[in-house]
C-alpha cells in the first residue's frame, strides 16, 4: 500500500460523510444552520433550545445516518455577486485596467507588468499568494514559475483543472529581490484585492503562506500556528491557511497526494455539495508535507 492510500482512504469517506450531511439537512427541511456549531453543541447540552435543527444524537446516527462532519465557520452574510457573469467579468477587466497603472505605492517603480490573476473568475476557490516574482513580473500573471508548476501539481490533487480555479495575488506589483512586501504596499494593494474576490465570490480562499494570510486579515500570527484552522475573510468566506508552495529545485514534490485522485469532472456533486466538497478538499491541501 502506497503512502497516498490511507490519506485517499480519509478523503473518501469525509466525502462520504459530506454527502450524508447534506442529505440530513435535506430531510430535515433545514432552512439554515447555527453558525457556531459547537456553541450550539454545549448549548443543546445544557437544555438550551437552539436556533437551528438539531443534528441526530450519536445512539440515533449509530442507527440512521451519521453525524455531521467538521465544517468551516458558516459565513455571516455571503457577498452579493454580481448579476451576470458577464458583469462580473466586466468589474474584473476594470480592476485590472486600473491596476496596470496604478501608483499607489512605490512598487510601481520597478514593475515590467502588473499582475493581476489567472483562472476562471467563476471558480468555487480562490487562491491567494503574497507577490508576482520575477516570471511573474515578466509575464503578468500569476504563479507561472518554478513554484507555480508546483502549484498546479497541488491544484491538480485536490482534483481541479488549472482552469477550474481563479489565482491572484495580496499585491500587484514585483516587491524588489522578492521580499515581503510591506504593510503600506498591502493596503495600497487592498483597493483591488477586496473587489476583485467580492467580484469572484468564491465559496473558500486558500491563503498561501503568513503574507497572504496577513494580508487578507490582517493578522501576523506565523503560518506554522495558523495552517488547517479556517478563518474568515471579512466575516463571509471561509479561508483556509496553509504553506505557499516552495520552489522544486529546493524542497522538491509533495510527499503525496492530499485528495483522492479524482477529477471535478469525474465527481458527481449536487450545487447544495459544491461548496462542503470545496471546503473539505481545501483542508486536505492544508495538510500536505513537502520534503525537505
């Protein structure tokens, strides 16, 4: 048995239990859930009557259907998308437009090209990094170097096409030799981050490393503590932290595959799954090992 069963064996059946959530909440005419569960949990223990349906008893699942599964915390209030793709598209292209030549910030003195995104601006997760690089500055888009192959090697575990996802970035712009850029950069840089992912709308963030992280919530808490514990990016959307992805020539391929080696286009999922399947594939990619 390879290293890649037992976690492809776990991935299976969270999907499984996904399933049968949903289905509970399907039966039971569910119009919407408590958002803190395990508050709601102590305070069905303790004989307080709940906002929310309550899920079966463990002695009633052992005999019907399984408990719910952890889940990501239940946004506040989704962001409102707009009304078309077509609209969409057409506050994103306006975005980019401006971001080209934006000069908020001194980064715009040493760019070649603005970065602004990659993917399907419709896709169910965004993935967030911290800069363009210097492949990056040069073509104007995304995670097209050495770590960006890597990180189409993890798109593709969690069973995503290349194109089936939407890839953007906590700044625009090239921060000299690569480093971290600064809090002033970030928040000049916000001006377009914030409307381009209210634009997309996605169902999960995949915060890429402590920078995109700080940057999307502003905390400075090290990735290391905070990767695999959901977050929520401005009350509404679920972030998921996790490492960014090192460049191959130095810390080599993933140890294994985090999902269970389908593609989006082989699973069968209903719009009420879609976002628990996203929600729990990005988990499995907060919990890959990368050699050293």
């Amino acid at each position: 048995m390879s290293d890649s069963d037992p976690l492809r064996a776990e991935l299976h059946e969270l999907v499984r239990a996904t399933s049968a959530w949903v289905s509970w909440v399907q039966d039971s005419g569910a119009v919407e859930l408590p958002g803190d569960l395990a508050a709601a949990e102590a305070a069905a223990r303790q004989g307080v009557a709940s906002t929310g349906p309550t899920a079966p008893k463990p002695s009633e699942a052992a005999t019907s259907r399984p408990e719910a599964p952890p889940r990501a915390p239940e946004p506040h209030a989704r962001p409102a998308p707009a009304a078309s793709p077509e609209e969409r598209l057409s506050r994103l292209r306006v975005l980019q437009t401006e971001a080209e030549g934006c000069t908020r910030c001194r980064l715009h003195e040493g760019r070649t090209k603005s970065v602004f995104s990659r993917g399907n601006p419709q896709a169910d997760i965004v993935f967030v990094g911290e800069g363009p690089g210097f492949n990056e500055d040069q073509q104007g888009l995304p995670f097209v170097g050495p770590a960006g192959e890597l990180l189409d090697k993890m798109i593709g575990a969690m069973g995503y096409g290349r194109d089936e996802i939407y890839i953007c970035n906590i700044v625009k712009c090239r921060p000299p030799e690569n480093r971290k850029p600064d809090p002033e950069e970030m928040e000049a840089c916000s001006a377009y981050l914030r409307p381009q992912l209210e634009a997309v709308a996605p169902q999960v963030i995949v915060a890429l490393g402590a920078t995109a992280v700080q940057g999307l919530i502003g905390t400075s808490t090290g990735i290391t503590r905070m990767r695999g514990q959901w977050k929520l990016y401005r009350g509404r959307i679920p972030i998921m932290p996790t490492f960014r992805p090192p460049p191959p020539i130095c810390c080599g391929p993933p140890r294994r595959s985090a999902m269970c080696g389908t593609t989006s286009r082989q699973c069968s999922t209903s719009s009420a799954e879609r976002p628990l399947l996203a929600r729990s594939r990005a988990e499995g990619l907060a919990r890959l090992a990368w050699e050293k």
